[in-house]
C-alpha cells in the first residue's frame, strides 16, 4: 500500500461493545479531543515548568513516532524509505494533528547527510496553546517535534533530531519543523 492510499475511515475498527478502536491488525487507538491535549500541557507546566513539559512531551512524542513508522513498516511493507516516510505526514493529516507540507527533504547514506524541512499548516498543538496561554515567545509544538523526529529516524536509522524553529503560537502562519542528524544541530 500507498502512503496516498491511506484511508482511516475504512482501516479502523469501532467496536463500541468492548470499547476499543483498533488500526491494523490490532494496534488499539484512543479518540480524544484536542482540549484534553491542551489541558495535559497545562498541567505539566503547572506541575513542574515549561522545560519539563518540553522535554516529556518530546519524550512521549519521539516514541510514538517510532512506534507508528514500526507498525506502518510492519502493516502496509512499503516499497522503499520515501514511500514509508510518507505515511507520517499522510496519518498526521487524518488524525487532525495537522497538514503537513514537505518543504526540503535531502538524502546522502554514503554521508549520512539528512535534511528535512516540514511546513505544518493547522497545527492542533498550537491552536490549544493560543487558546489558553496566548502567544508564545518560542515555539512550542514539542510532541508534534518529538513524534517527527523519531519517525525520521525508525524510517531512516539514524540519530535524527527535530527541532520546531518557527511556530504558529508565535504569530507565524505554519509551524516549521527541522530534522537532521543529531550532531548537526551541535
């Protein structure tokens, strides 16, 4: 399969008898509204500080994309590394995270060169941080930063690190988002 052919009206399963929705063989799936996110980062930074909330929802983010990019490998086997790379943005898109645009995406393996740039057009993340918190001052889609990030790397296996540099809670139209190796960002 396709990342174009990705269609979640027809792959998931609602079972409201046993209350479980399921992707997949059986990859169970939560439906929750994007206030429940915007609430999970207030509390975090109101437990502890907006560095701990950056770095667990990075955290948590990061290994979702890793898990995700493993069941997308193991569910739909697709054909090469572009192709499975697509399936994250496609599932983005449908999850109503957001609508990510590729903005550059370079390849070397013989350097291990890596660039990846991501305009995310209606970021939710965002949207809930303006509503409680107004602007921010920097950017602040940490999970949807982490979970790129560890995508890129399942896909890819290599040291990938994602960084937002610009956001949508800051005043700017999209949110952009950076991936490359590790060391490059020293």
């Amino acid at each position: 399969m396709k990342a174009a052919d990705l269609n979640l009206r027809d792959m998931l399963q609602f079972n409201p008898e046993q209350g479980r929705i399921t992707f997949g063989a059986d990859n169970r799936m939560v439906l929750v509204g994007a206030e429940l996110m915007g609430s999970l980062v207030d509390g975090l930074i109101d437990v502890g500080d907006v560095t701990t909330a950056r770095v667990l929802l990075r955290r948590c983010g990061k290994e979702a994309g890793h898990r995700l990019a493993r069941l997308f490998k193991e569910e739909f086997n697709p054909e090469n590394q572009q192709e499975w790379l697509a399936f994250g943005p496609t599932m983005h898109a449908w999850e109503g995270a957001g609508k990510p645009n590729l903005a550059a995406f370079e390849f070397d393996p013989a350097t291990n060169h890596f660039l990846l740039e991501v305009h995310f057009e209606n970021s939710y993340f965002a949207d809930q941080y303006l509503a409680t918190h107004g602007s921010a001052t920097e950017p602040i889609c940490w999970l949807l930063a982490g979970y790129i990030g560890g995508y890129c790397a399942e896909v890819f296996a290599m040291e990938l690190l994602c960084r937002e540099v610009s956001c949508k809670a800051q005043g700017n139209p999209y949110c952009t988002f950076v991936v490359k190796p590790r060391d490059a960002w020293l």
